[in-house]
C-alpha cells in the first residue's frame, strides 16, 4: 500500500473512535477541549493528505476530494463559532459548533469512509480480498 495513503489511513482510523468519545462526553471541560484540538489536528492531516491521493485516476482528483474544502472550512467555522460563543454567550454559537462538528464527522469520517469500501478502491481490496 503507498505510504501516504496507509498515513492518511491511520489518522482517519484513530480520528473516528476520538470523534466518538468527544461526542459522548461532557461537553466544555478541559478533556474535551483536548481531544477536541487533537480531533481537529488529525482532520486537518486527513484532509491534507487526501490531496496527494489519486490512485482512481492518476495525476486527477476524483469527487471525493470535494470533502477537503467542506472539512477544512468546516473545522475553522467550527472553531470561529466556539469562541465566538466565549465570548458573546449566544447559544446559536454554541450549536452553531456542535452542528457543524456533527457535520464534519458524518461527511468526512463516516460518509468518505464508506466510499473507501467501493470495489477498486485500496480499503476494499485489502478488507474483502
């Protein structure tokens, strides 16, 4: 497997369960806001490398790739929304950052995820072989 997908592989693997265990937590504490900056450090090496993979057509990106803009913008919309939260007390920013957080994890992780299991893809073959 090339390396950079086996990296981009591993990250998104370890970004699911932390994602997760953000979710079920008590929201605010100091846990969550580590996890959370550790959460939104390996999507953003989930998104970056995303760039450099074009095994389905060589030296083009394919749909997927869509998923990097919508994740990067996502993340720093979502950071904006919290501290903007902080600092004003609206809950709409306060859901504003959950929603989208939500967002990121059903569409980067779960939805993007579930396309790696198509037949042709790398995942696919090394899962069903």
């Amino acid at each position: 497997m090339n390396s950079i997908i086996f990296f981009h592989a591993i990250f998104a693997i370890l970004a699911l369960p932390l994602g997760l265990l953000i979710f079920l937590k008590k929201k605010g504490t100091f846990l969550h806001k580590r996890l959370g900056w550790f959460w939104i450090l390996f999507l953003v090496i989930v998104s970056i490398s995303a760039v450099f993979i074009q095994s389905l057509n060589p030296g083009q990106f394919s749909t997927i790739h869509l998923l990097i803009p919508f994740t990067l913008i996502s993340l720093i919309y979502a950071i904006w929304s919290i501290r903007k939260f902080k600092e004003t007390k609206k809950i709409k920013y306060r859901y504003s950052h959950m929603y989208t957080m939500i967002g990121v994890y059903l569409g980067a992780l779960i939805t993007a995820g579930t396309f790696t299991l198509m037949p042709g893809r790398i995942i696919h073959s090394l899962l069903f072989l």
